[in-house]
C-alpha cells in the first residue's frame, strides 16, 4: 500500500524544494530583481514578465487552462534566452528543472536582458 506520508519522500520534496527556491532568488537577482520577490505569490510572476520582457496581461493567459502550459514554456524558453543560453535548453529547463535552474542560477550565465 502507498504511504502518502513517507518521511523520505517528505524530505527529498523539501530538500528539492529548498534548492529551487534559493535558485531562482539567484536567477532574479543575477537579472537586477530582488531576490525575496520569488516568495511572493503572484508578484513572483509579475517579476519574472519583467525579466523575460513580457506584457503583464500575459498573467491572464496562465489562468487560463491549456493555454497556460503553452506561456509557461514561452516564459521558460524567454528565460533561457534572457540569460543567452541556446533555444535548445527549454528543453531540460522543463523536463529537469532542478538540475537547470540551479545550473543557471549558480553558471557563469549572465542576463542579457
């Protein structure tokens, strides 16, 4: 039987959770943001249009079912170009997010605006 509660589990989705937050404060901060704004609902979405250089009335279009997974890659794939990585990169960017981000976070990868 699955034990929803399984203390490893618990723990690695904390510790995954811990990595990707202090990476993406060092995304936003490497791109001119303050960093605490990632733990602001909504308002983390509204700095991250900012530094992909998107309209603000896209936050309509992530509410929309569907059409929300569609400019969750438009931002992601914005992102990786914002920091003058490849077109390609979208694609670990969604599939190993925790691995990229730290990667972009912490690489030598500057933001370009």
């Amino acid at each position: 039987m699955y034990d929803s509660a399984n203390p490893l589990l618990v723990v690695f989705w904390l510790i995954v959770s811990v990595v990707l937050l202090v990476a993406n404060w060092k995304i936003f901060t490497k791109a001119g943001k303050p960093g605490w704004a990632i733990l602001i609902p909504i308002y983390n979405v509204i700095v991250m249009l900012q530094i992909v250089k998107k309209p603000l009335w896209w936050i309509i279009m992530l509410l929309i079912p569907g059409v929300n997974v569609v400019f969750v890659i438009l931002i992601i794939y914005n992102l990786c170009l914002s920091f003058g990585q490849p077109a390609w990169h979208v694609i670990p960017a969604l599939l190993v997010s925790f691995v990229y981000y730290p990667y972009l976070a912490f690489s030598s990868a500057s933001y370009k605006g």
